[in-house]
C-alpha cells in the first residue's frame, strides 16, 4: 500500500518547467535522481558516457551522488567498450549513457563486446520525447530496435510510475552477464519525483545456486554415452569449486581463460585458439566438460557438440538435447567424479610468432599485479601462446573482436583499481580506433601505458610524433635497451619483426570497407577510423547529388557505420549500402530496414545487378538502400517501404480551397514572412512569391540555398541573428515551407497570429507543437498554385529587415578577443572574408556550437554541407576530404574540439587535397555547459583535456598550426590562399562566448541559470557577465 501510494503520489507535482524550476531551488528529487540513486543501491558505482541535451540530467544526477562516479569519453563507441571491460573485470555492471540519435548509434558496438564476452552492463540510452517518438524527427532512432540483439532484456519507462522498474535492471545485468537496457525519455528524468528509493522492493540475490537432480542424471547420461570425454577451462572466476591440480593436467584453455588464473599451467600444445583447424574434441562421439564461464570466441567449434557446463552460477544459456548446465555443489561433485575419464591429446604446437617479440617484453616492465589490456586478433593470441602467468590481471575483446579495446579496456581497469598499472598493448589498427581516449585517461588521472608494436620504421616515427600529441611520454624500444619498468602515461613502440601489422587472414581482407561514387572507388586507408570514412561517403553523395555505394564485409565495421547511414537516411543523401553475408546480423536486420528506402536481397552472382537496382532506387528517393548479399540464394527478393513524398518523384497537390484560403490571409496580413527549411526547392519561384508578398524570406540553417537573395532577412532559430528572431516573432502571418521539426525556431513561430504550414511529410506536420493551417503538398507545386492566383502585396517589412540586416553584419564578428583568447565569432568572420564563396572556396560544418558560430558569422551557405537532422559529431572534417576529392574545390572545415576528437582518424598522410580544418577548441562541449546551466544546474564533465591537434596533424604530414592571436590567425589563412594543401589550425577560443543573442531565452530559463550561475561562484560569475551583457547589448 505505501508503494502504491507513492507512485500516486508521483504524478502530483507540478512537472510545467516553472514546477521543475521550484523542484530545482529547494532540492528535491527527479526522475533522474531517482534512477541513479536504486543503480547506487544494487552496487553500481560507475557511469561512462558523454553528457547531451536528453541525458543532462542523469549527469546532474550523478554530480549530486557520491557514490557514481563518472568518467566521460571523447567518443560513446570507447565509453561503451570501458564500460563493457568494467563488467568483465569485476563483474558488476557499470552504466553507459548516450544522447538521443548519434549518441544511441555508438551504442551497439560495446554492447555487443559486452553480449559475447558476457560482461554485465546497464545501458541508459536517451530518446526524443515520447510525443515525438517514431515521428522521424529530429535525432529520432529508434534505440530499442538497435539494441535489442545485444541485450537480455529492455524496459522503457513513460512516466514517473514507471520509474521503479529500475530496480530489477541491475540485478539481471549481474547474473545473466549481459546488458540490459532502461529507455527514459528526457521529460520523465526531470519531472519531480516524490518516490524515495527505501520505498521500493529491494532485492536480495541468491547467496548460491545448485542444479536440480535432473540436471544431473541427463548430463550423466551424456557423459555415459559418448566413448570419451575433454576438459575445457573457461574463465575460472566461475568455476564451480577451487580446481584441483589434476585438472590442469588434462585441460584445455582458450583466450578468454586469461581473465581468470591457472591458465599459466596449460602448456602450449594444449592452448586453443579461435581459428585452430585441429579440435581435441572432433567426432561425435567425445563429450566435452567446459569448466567456468563459457569460451564465447569458440562458439562455432562448440556447436553441434554435447557439451556439460559446469559454473558456480547458471550460465542463463539454452539447454538443449547437448548443452547441459550444472551449477553449485553438484557441479563440483561432477567434475571430481567424471574427469578421470576425460581424454588428453597432444596437438600440434600452436604457431604464432608474428608477435613473439612483445612477450619478453611485457614480462620485464609489468609488475606482478598490473592489468595487461589486449587488441584482438594477432596481439591477444601471441600474448596467450606465449605468456607465463602471473598475478596480472587480463582483458580483451575476445569473442567479439573488437578493434579499438585495448585502450578502452585499460582506463575501465584503471576505473576498478588505479594502484597497479594498466597497460594497453595495441597494434596499428586498434590505435587508430581509440587513440583519442588517451586524452581521456590524462583527464580522470586513470594509470594506463601503452605498448604499440610497429612493423617498420615509418610507423615508429609516426607514432612517437601522435603519442607526443597525445600527451604520453614516449620511448622507442631498439635492439636489446629494454627498459625495467614501465611508468604512467609511458609509451613503449617496438619495432617488432614482423613484416605487417595485420595477420595473413585480415590481409586478405584488408581494405574490407570500401565507397564508390560514380567510377571512382576508394577503399580504407590503413589509418583512417571506420566511422569517418562512411562520413565521406555520405558527404560525397550530399555534395555531388549522385549515389554513393558502401560496401562492409564484417559485422562489427557494419555497426560502426550506423551512424552515417542514419545520416544519409535523414539528410536524403542517396546511399547504397552491400553488405556482406558475414557482416549481416540481428541488429542490422532490426534498424536498417527502417532507415533504408529499398532492401535488395541475393547472391553474390547477381551482386552487379542487385546494386544497379539500388542506385536506381536511392538515385529516385534520395536516401538509402540495401543491398544484402546471401550465399545459397537462389532467387532475389526486393522489399520496398513506402515512400516518404518528400524525398521521392511523387508529388502531393494541394486542394484548392486551401489555396484561396492561404490567399485571402497573406493578402489581408500586415505583417507577414516566409520561413523556409530543406524542404523549399524551388528557390525561383518562392523569390518571386516573396517580392509579389513584399515579405522577408528568413530560413533554417536547412534552407541555406536561400541565402544569396535580396530579400534574404538572415537566418532564424539558436543559429540565426538578432534582427531576423525578432522579425520572425513579431510577424503577423509566417508561410512555412518544408520546415523540419529540428531548432528553436519554433519557439518564435508559436507566438505567431496565423501560421501557414506547407510541407509534403504528413509525419511533420501531425508532430507540430503549435497551432496552425497544415497544408499537405509539395511546396513547390504550393508555390506556383498561389503565384497563379494572383495573390498581391501582403506587407511592407522586407527593405527595412535588409537594412537591418546589412547594418547587424558590418558590426558581426568584429571584437576579437575575450578575457585575452579569440572569440569564435571573430574567428569564423576572419574565414569568411578572406576564403569567400565567391572565390571558389566552400565550407563543411560539425555539430555543436561551433556551427551556430559560422551560420551566423559566414555570409552564404548555399554549398555548405553538415549533418542536419542527425546531428552526428565528427561530420565536418570527413564532408571537407569528401568534397575536395571529387571537387577539387578547396574546402574548410570548421569545427569543435569535441567533433575534432570523434574524428581525428580522418587524418591521414597521404591526403594532398586542398583542405583547411579549422578547430575552434573552447576546451570542451560549450553546448552543453550552456544547456546545463539554462536548466539550472552548474557545469559538469562538459570540459575536455584535447591532444595537441596541430603536432597530431603535422605527425601525419598535414600543416599544423596552434593560434592563439589574430595576427596568427590571418597569416595561417593567407598561406593556405598562396598555397591550398592540408592544414590544421587549432584555434585557442575563449570558453565564454555566449550562444546568445540570437534568440533570447524564456525567463524560466533565464532564472535557471541565474540560480546555475550563483552556485558556481567566480566560474559563474564569468558566464553571467558575458551571458547577460550579450542578451542586453547589440552585436
């Protein structure tokens, strides 16, 4: 009763942003507090992640608890690896939390690291709020379908009463070691909650466990009927009982034993590796005894085979006719009882020398108790062949897989115990995946060193500059100097005497992931990050307006790539994606249906075909489709959703009588602007309706094409400037045409007298929050149906907003420092005039603040591309490199210090394209502190510790430059006009500069981060200064 009385209680208060405010200034609690504190309970004391608009709260949330601690990442996919190798070290699961859309996209990878190692792991995915749900919206992915492969169970929360369900996350995470997801939307997380966690049911796990009699006579009988049988020793932290010495004797190990200890007794000959031809325990007639967790990178060897697992707590895994599990005492008593029957052969020796030459080293400078942090592949299996055993403790991607670990699993060894070392043994292709959260071990203070192992001369050089850059310090091991220990924040590179970095397997394959636009074909650079190489692809057929082709051949690079395919999906980039039959899997099938346009399906004999079909297809709806190749298939399938009319040749015609309608109120209208978004095409004729309507155009950052006119007003929404918010909010009547439901913008059209809605999406315009006359048509045909009307003059505005407008851009732009660092404003105004459009320069844009810093302070965006209604980070600089190399065109790239980390593996050496990346690094994510502080809470974990860009661009032969003043600034941009070849200039901005005026807060936000502001003391006293004198004063 008391529960049911609190959940009813819960829906009582006030959740208005005032009553959430009033919840804020006396302290009480939220959704989000409520969720982190029954975490807390159930033992979880961590929570990676990067803090974003749907998920602040939890951050806030954790601020205020001190029991989590929080550990942010340059990147979701790594933070999501950490989190991932938390859980396999300690088997308690720590939290990952990612932001709605991109966020949710870096997801899949480490949970499903964390689903095949069997690593406990709560994920805590931010969504759009539930009103917008399946809209296909702004950032709207559906992360339930995304992640329901990789989890053992989701639980979606949508309201306050749901909230108790937390409870159970947890708890199911650490006994079927596996991720479990909780999805809460952002309004149900900071809604007040008057639920204490005492006043929910608290669980108390099982203290042991024990198989039934049952259990034991059929594993009997298994053992009974087979003619012999082998011992298999998985990670032995689950095993059922302290193993006696006559096991080791007769046992077998794979890698994933490591995490556990007395795999150092199994000699070589009895060390089976993932790719072994020769198996102990072929034929049908041998049962096999696994001992301790489940070998999961064997999996394949093990199907098909009667298998009798014995764990201290059950293995959650199906039982069938072969698999038995036995847990508890009675499983001890099985193994004593049956394991003098078990057979021992001695295999072949194990041959793998590739990487022979790091094992002595290892053994010299790490110390007894140290966590060594293993890259799959060739770096995990010569450790595991040829290691002695210690007290070190291991980790790796084992059945997964997963290039880019090592670095990630040695910070999450650091999270656990920071007293040893934790040392990353890394090659070429797992550094070049999380190099970059090097920074974020520097910023929480985690005790981790690298090993990389270099193939040749080249790579040593290379990786001693991006160590440095990255702010390690490094040694280069040569012939027999092999130092004694190695320290924290150390770098060993050895040469090693291997002639490549990949084994002959990934040779074959090597350049697995490949793009073609028209007749040119590009395949990975051995040093460029997957994720930013599908970017250009997307940017390619973003810029060019032709069919990009992706083509995958493995499961895991499919899901790093989600991410741009979701862009090219929301943007209507026409994109084909083939993907292989081993690259397909559970969660591909669940989410690329719904991004995709077409699915093609077949063998590989009709791939030629089957893509033809696709470009045709995605060429026509300008988004993506699907090209699945299927070995076996005889007869190709072709599935089809249903077009979306705004992105295909179909066009939706308006009724008449909504035109006379729109007629007779824009004539008798006053005051009236048109609005335009991405979906306005046709720009002559809408020109023309403007001049007839003697009414402003103003645009979203979408209708950039509109901008080069001369009734252009400026842009409106965060990203716009002062003059055009205010004439969009005082007007009497706004025409909206192929708005998107993305930007603040609607926070000044809902104060509008009539709005006129146009657009060809009905999913648009059913998710509107204001009143309006929706009207269902193409805007082009909308358009030339009123011009053919006759509709006269409507008002008289447009000359003085042009005024306005020319007098605002004469003063944008012009104060160049604040508190002694550049402002961005200046630095972005500085790009524009000297690299103008007019020129042949075009310019890419990031995610973030730093693109409302160059649609604001860069004139015409007709060219620039971004990532509009995805909003993926680490767009900027991939787009830059996509349009140079079909183009020509010299290209900047502004962005972020944030998007520049996500990104930085799009530096690669051999690039010779006139590109100019420009980094405006504020140290940390500006959005994001602003968004904090305008809800009322102080600034948390939005700051960063960057590596050097410019000695990490100048390490891969581009032109790196840091600056610091103008002077510097206008000379680096003039040597790159005298001679355009890659450069980086990493910018040193102020932190401080305000995203205002552009769009005046409302006063619940204004008094939110007032009350922010007092609690920060001198850090918000600066942000209150420079905040509210750009709110008052004209800039």
């Amino acid at each position: 009763m008391k529960l049911r009385k609190a959940l009813t209680d819960a829906s009582g208060p006030d959740t208005s942003e005032w009553g959430r405010f009033r919840n804020e200034l006396v302290g009480g609690r939220r959704g989000a507090d409520y969720v982190l504190g029954a975490l807390a309970q159930d033992g979880v004391s961590v929570m990676f992640g990067l803090p974003a608009d749907s998920i602040n709260s939890l951050f806030d949330a954790a601020r205020k608890h001190s029991g989590i601690r929080v550990v942010t990442c340059h990147h979701e996919t790594h933070g999501t690896l950490m989190a991932s190798a938390f859980g396999k070290l300690s088997g308690t699961p720590a939290i990952m939390t990612a932001t709605n859309g991109p966020g949710v996209g870096h997801l899949p990878v480490g949970a499903r690291d964390a689903f095949l190692d069997e690593a406990p792991l709560v994920l805590l995915p931010g969504t759009v709020p539930h009103s917008m749900a399946g809209m296909r919206g702004f950032q709207d992915l559906n992360g339930e379908k995304l992640l329901e492969p990789w989890a053992d169970g989701i639980f979606r929360c949508e309201s306050i009463a749901g909230l108790s369900r937390i409870k159970v996350v947890a708890p199911r995470a650490k006994h079927s070691k596996r991720p479990v997801v909780f999805i809460s939307a952002p309004d149900v997380l900071m809604d007040p909650c008057s639920i204490a966690v005492d006043q929910t049911p608290t669980l108390h796990p099982a203290s042991q466990w024990s198989s039934n009699c049952a259990a034991v006579e059929r594993a009997a009988s298994i053992i009974d009927e087979a003619v012999s049988s082998v011992i298999l020793l998985g990670d032995s932290r689950n095993s059922p009982t302290e193993l006696p010495e006559s096991v080791y004797s007769m046992a077998y190990i794979s890698p994933s034993s490591l995490q556990g200890s007395g795999w150092g007794k199994i000699p070589t000959c009895r060390r089976i590796l993932p790719s072994a031809t020769y198996l102990p325990w072929s034929g049908d007639e041998v049962a096999v005894i696994v001992v301790g967790d489940w070998p999961n990178e064997l999996e394949n060897q093990l199907t098909n085979i009667a298998v009798i697992h014995l764990t201290k707590t059950p293995s959650w895994r199906v039982e069938t006719g072969k698999y038995i599990n036995l847990c508890g005492t009675i499983a001890s008593d099985f193994l004593e009882k049956h394991m003098k029957q078990a057979k021992v052969e001695f295999s072949p020796p194990a041959s793998n020398d590739l990487f022979s030459d790091v094992v002595p080293l290892i053994n010299r400078v790490s110390g007894e108790a140290d966590l060594i942090s293993c890259e799959p592949g060739t770096v995990l299996e010569s450790v595991f062949l040829h290691l002695e055993e210690r007290n070190r403790t291991f980790t790796s991607s084992f059945a997964a897989a997963t290039k880019g670990y090592g670095i990630p699993g040695a910070i999450a060894g650091a999270i656990l115990d920071n007293t040893r070392l934790n040392i990353a043994v890394v090659d070429e292709a797992g550094w070049v995946e999380s190099q970059i959260e090097v920074t974020t071990a520097l910023k929480h203070g985690c005790h981790i060193a690298v090993i990389y192992l270099a193939i040749d001369e080249e790579e040593v050089q290379r990786c001693c500059l991006e160590g440095k850059a990255l702010g390690l310090n490094v040694r280069v091991i040569e012939g027999l100097h092999t130092p004694d220990e190695l320290r924290p924040f150390e770098m060993l590179i050895l040469r090693t005497h291997r002639s490549s970095s990949r084994s002959p397997e990934e040779l074959q394959f090597s350049g697995r992931q490949r793009w073609q636009l028209a007749s040119s074909c590009t395949s990975t650079s051995r040093l460029e990050s997957q994720e930013s190489f599908a970017m250009q692809a997307v940017a390619a057929a973003k810029t060019l307006g032709e069919v990009s082709i992706i083509e995958v051949r493995d499961e895991c690079t499919l899901l790093r790539i989600l991410n741009p395919l979701a862009d090219a999906a929301m943007d209507g980039a026409a994109v084909v994606l083939v993907a292989h039959e081993e690259a397909w899997n559970v969660s591909a099938d669940r989410i690329l249906p719904e991004l995709a346009h077409s699915n093609f399906c077949g063998s590989f004999e009709e791939r030629e075909t089957l893509v033809e079909m696709a470009k045709v297809a995605s060429s026509t709806s300008s988004t993506v489709s699907l090209v699945r190749i299927q070995s076996g298939a005889t007869v190709s399938r072709i599935e089809r959703r249903t077009h979306r009319t705004q992105n295909c040749s179909q066009l939706a015609l308006p009724q008449p009588s909504s035109i006379e309608q729109c007629k007779a109120i824009l004539e008798s209208a006053q005051n009236a602007v048109i609005l335009v978004g991405g979906g306005a095409k046709d720009r002559e004729r809408i020109a023309l309706l403007a001049t007839k309507l003697d009414a402003p155009i103003l645009a979203t950052m979408a209708g950039a094409q509109f901008d080069s006119l001369s009734c252009f007003g400026g842009y409106v929404g965060s990203s716009g400037q002062r003059h055009s918010n205010t004439s969009l909010r005082e007007a009497e009547v706004v025409l909206m045409l192929g708005v998107s439901n993305r930007g603040a913008a609607f926070e000044l059209v809902g104060n509008s007298k009539v709005v006129l809605d146009v657009n060809s999406d009905l999913e648009t315009l059913a998710s509107r929050k204001f009143d309006s006359l929706s009207i269902h048509s193409d805007s082009s045909t909308f358009v030339t149906a009123l011009l053919k009307s006759e509709i006269k003059k409507a008002s008289d505005n447009s000359h003085q907003l042009s005024y306005m407008r020319s007098t605002w851009w004469d003063n944008a732009g012009q104060v160049d420092t604040l508190a002694g660092k550049l402002r961005p404003s200046y630095v972005v105004r500085q790009l524009d005039e000297s690299l103008p459009a007019d020129r042949g320069f075009a310019f890419t844009g990031d995610v973030g603040i730093n693109t409302l810093w160059l649609f604001r302070f860069r004139k015409h965006h007709a060219s620039t591309i971004w990532s509009r209604n995805f909003a993926t980070m680490g767009f900027g600089l991939p787009a830059a490199l996509a349009r140079v190399k079909f183009t020509g065109q010299p290209t900047v790239a502004v962005v972020g210090d944030g998007g520049m980390g996500m990104s930085i593996g799009a530096i690669t050496p051999d690039c010779e394209s006139p590109v100019l990346c420009v980094v405006l690094n504020n140290r940390g994510l500006a959005a994001i502190r602003y968004e904090q502080e305008f809800f009322g809470w102080p600034e948390f974990e939005s700051g960063y510790i960057n590596p050097d860009f410019a000695a990490f661009a100048r390490s891969r032969s581009w032109d790196g430059r840091t600056i610091t003043t103008k002077q510097e600034l206008r000379k680096a941009i003039n040597d790159f006009v005298v001679e355009p070849s890659p450069m980086l200039l990493d910018v040193v901005c102020t932190e401080n500069e305000p995203p205002m005026p552009a769009l005046i807060p409302k006063p619940v936000r204004v008094a939110s981060a007032l009350f922010a502001w007092a609690r920060q003391g001198r850090k918000g006293l600066v942000s209150a200064r420079t905040a509210l004198s750009a709110m008052i004063f004209f800039r």
